[in-house]
C-alpha cells in the first residue's frame, strides 16, 4: 500500500505506542508518536498529520483535552480514540465533540485498519466537498434536499459537517418530512458513497421477522430457513444502513442491535461464529424519542448511542418559503417519470400551494403535484388541477362518496379516532401502507389499531355496523 496520509500516534504506555506505530506504519501510512496530549499538539502544529490516533486515558492531558484543543486550534485531523472497557460512553461524548471513530482495547487489528482506510477516505470527501459546497449552497440544494429558508441552510450545514464523519446519527420529524432523503443525502457526501445504502422500515417488517432480516440468518436457523440469507448489515458493508423508524423495533431486537453498535461484530440468525461488520448506522424515527425511551418503546442505551447526533427535519409549514423551489423539483420529477411537459405553476396555483399547511408535509406535496401533472400534461398548473375540497378545513361524514368525516360535539377522542382511521382507510382502496403514510403513523401501528377496532371489513361496513 502506498498510502502518504501522516498518522500520529498518541499513547502513554511506551510498549503499547511502538507497537501501534508499527503496525500502521506497515499498512503503509507515514507515522510519528506522542507520549501524551501536550507533546501531540507540538507534533501537530510543526508536522500536520491528516489523521490522529490517541488513548483517551493519559497524563498531563487526555483525549478528550487533546480533542477539545484541536478544536480551539481550528485543525482538521480525523481523530480516532482508544478506549478502555466502561469507558463507551466517554468516546460517545468525544464523537459528539467531533473525534472521527472509536475502538475498544485490546486493539483489534482488522478493526482498526478500516477505520484508518474510512478516515482517509473521509479527508478526500472533505476537499471535494469544500469545492461542491458553494456551488450546493446557491443553488439552495444539498443532495436532493431543497431549500434557501434559514432553517433549511441550517439543516444544510448540519448535514455537511457530520456526513464525513463515521457517527451514527438519529434523523427525527414528522412523516413526510424527508427523512431517508436526509439519510441517502448524508451516505452521498460520506466517504462510503461508493458502498450501499440500504434502508429496512422496520414498522412494515413482522417481528417474528424482523431480526432475520437486519442480522440475517443460517440454513435451518427456523422453520422456512431453507437456505442462507444476508441481513441488512451484510448488504450494507463498508456502506451505510437505515433504521426506518426504529421506535417499531421489538426491545429484544434493539439489545442485539446495540451489541452490534458496540462490538462491530455480528452473528447470524443459527450462527455460532460472529463476523466483523463495517456499516455506518442512521436511525429515523416520527417519534419524540424522549417520549418513546420514557414508554419503554425504544432502549434508552439505545438511544444514546444512537442519537451522538440528531438531525431534526422541520415540518413543511415551518418554512413554507421553500414550497415553490421544492414544488419546482418535484414537477421536474413527475415530468420525467410520467412524460409529461408541464411547464410551472400559475400565480393562483402558488398561492393555493403557499397557503395550505400541509400536514402530511413534502410527502403530501408530491402526490398532489403528481396527480396534477397527470391531468393537466402540459403548460401551466392551475387550482382546477387540485383534488376537490384541497385546503379545506370543514369535516363531515357523508354515507356517500365523499373523503371527509364529521366529528360531532362530544364525540370521544378514541371514537373519533377510530372513524378516521376507517375512513382513511376505505379511500386508499384498504391498502393500509398508504392509509398509514396518509395519518402519519407507522403501519405497525394501524395494524395494532385495526385489531383493536376487531374488524377486517373495509372502513365503510365497519362505520355502518
């Protein structure tokens, strides 16, 4: 390997740092060593090395200290810590202050070579992003993310500082915000972009399922496992893998899950051998995460390894500013999928757009620009191309074919509730994945509530029993 990039070694124990000196300067990195943090910031100030790998624990100055110096010092070294057991969550806080990666001692030397090759990897993707970055920002778009409001400039900015990094990040908001966009937009501009990104929901997934299909499993392992399958984290290797709202994983699932964060090992469904995996884990959930640890739906362990970053996607009514370019976007989309040539919006069709709130957020947005692309095929959109009563307030039950539900005073939350949820689901045809997309809530969930209700009748026979 004919790698240039300089690593500095930082580590108290004398036998420990020729050690590890050795073996990076094998794989063909150029190396030099620190007993502690104070002699490391001398070496990185007259050496400038692209990567630094120190213990956490040392005399006169830590790891953390160390890390928290360099960021005061305005320098760019993708950080790699090592730590000791018990010490997990000190690394998690490092990563929160902007260390690049982690690793447990003893030192496993495969392990520690991928994270130098994806640290490596990441300072290229910094100097290209550096150049994309201006180009990105004028045109009020990141990936296939849209938006010039402050909101979305912040969102934007975010995204770039962590998608370099290896964290894990929690991508929380309602449904239909654009949650996987901000998660594909972050394996885009990571160094693993030429790697998979592979997204599982894990609210469509059955739980008797569900852990064959993230870790995987052997011939035989269960009943039906006639032969062996890669998981989601095997799909994903060297890439990057979506937990579609992990808030819908069973608890047990969620333990293995951890274990997996922590150990980069992991062992198939019937396995007795585990193998080391190299996957950058993003995690979103509609969900207010606090809430979900608080009823016992998702792991609090979990959850902070979970969350060394969160990225919120604000509701499309709190930066409504960006309808146009995003409606814009979208129609170029829907023009090219259904061959369509519509040209725009005219000033009556903005202002509808611009007026509505937009409950079901970017996701609500683009199926109505799909359904008026489709009838109108060319020139401009106009209002008469909405879906009748669009933007309307009023709700009412009619035993006809009319899409709206009357709620009268004094009707109880759950009664209510459960007239909706029917209703909702007669006018998708009972196909429940968009009846769940439409009221903002996983399909786990409106399976549980269909059971609840103790109905498998459309949502009409049901409101008429």
């Amino acid at each position: 390997m004919a790698n240039q990039e300089k690593v500095l070694i930082v580590e108290d124990e004398p036998n420990a740092l020729i050690g590890l000196a050795e073996l990076v300067s094998g794989w063909g990195y150029r190396t030099e060593t620190a007993r502690d943090g104070v002699e490391a910031l001398d070496r990185v100030q007259t050496w400038q090395p692209g990567i630094i790998v120190t213990d956490l624990k040392m005399p006169r100055m830590d790891g953390l200290e160390l890390l928290e110096r360099l960021g005061e010092l305005k320098q760019d070294q993708a950080v790699i810590l090592l730590t000791a057991q018990g010490s997990i969550q000190l690394a998690v806080e490092a990563m929160k202050m902007g260390a690049y990666d982690f690793i447990q001692k003893p030192i496993d030397p495969t392990r520690l070579r991928t994270i130098l090759a994806n640290a490596n990897r990441q300072r290229d993707t910094q100097r290209e992003l550096e150049v994309t970055r201006r180009k990105l920002r004028d045109k009020g778009a990141l990936g296939s993310l849209v938006g010039s409001s402050k909101k979305m400039q912040e969102l934007f900015g975010l995204i770039e500082r962590v998608a370099t990094s290896n964290v894990s990040v929690l991508i929380t908001g309602e449904s239909g915000t654009g949650k996987e966009l901000v998660a594909r937009t972050l394996h885009e501009l990571s160094p693993r972009k030429i790697k998979p990104f592979v997204a599982v929901n894990c609210a469509a997934i059955p739980e008797t399922l569900i852990e064959s299909e993230i870790f995987g499993h052997e011939k035989g392992a269960f009943t039906g496992a006639v032969e062996r399958r890669s998981g989601c984290f095997e799909l994903a290797e060297e890439g990057t893998l979506l937990l579609d709202e992990i808030g819908e994983m069973p608890i047990g699932t969620q333990a293995k899950l951890l274990r997996v964060l922590e150990d980069h090992k992991l062992r198939r469904l019937g396995s007795k051998v585990e193998s080391p995996v190299d996957v950058r884990v993003l995690a979103a959930t509609n969900k207010e995460p606090e809430l979900a640890v608080a009823n016992g739906e998702l792991r609090g362990d979990l959850y902070y390894r979970l969350n060394v970053f969160n990225i919120h996607m604000p509701p499309l009514r709190e930066h409504k500013d960006d309808i146009p370019a995003i409606a814009e976007s979208l129609l170029q989309d829907m023009n090219r999928k259904h061959d369509r040539h519509v040209s725009g919006f005219d000033s009556e069709m903005l202002a509808r757009l611009m007026a509505y709130d937009w409950p079901g957020n970017v996701r609500e947005l683009r199926n109505t620009l799909e359904r008026a692309v489709i009838l109108c095929g060319e020139g401009e959109l106009e209002p008469r191309h909405l879906p009748p009563n669009f933007g309307s307030k009023q709700l009412r039950l009619s035993h006809d074919n009319s899409s709206m539900v009357q709620v009268e005073v004094g009707t109880t939350v759950d009664e209510a509730e459960r007239r909706l949820i029917l209703k909702t689901l007669e006018s998708t045809g009972n196909n429940k994945t968009r009846a769940a997309e439409i009221l903002g809530i996983s399909l786990k969930t409106l399976h549980n509530k269909l059971k609840e209700y103790g109905t498998a009748t459309s949502g009409m026979d049901a409101l008429e029993q």
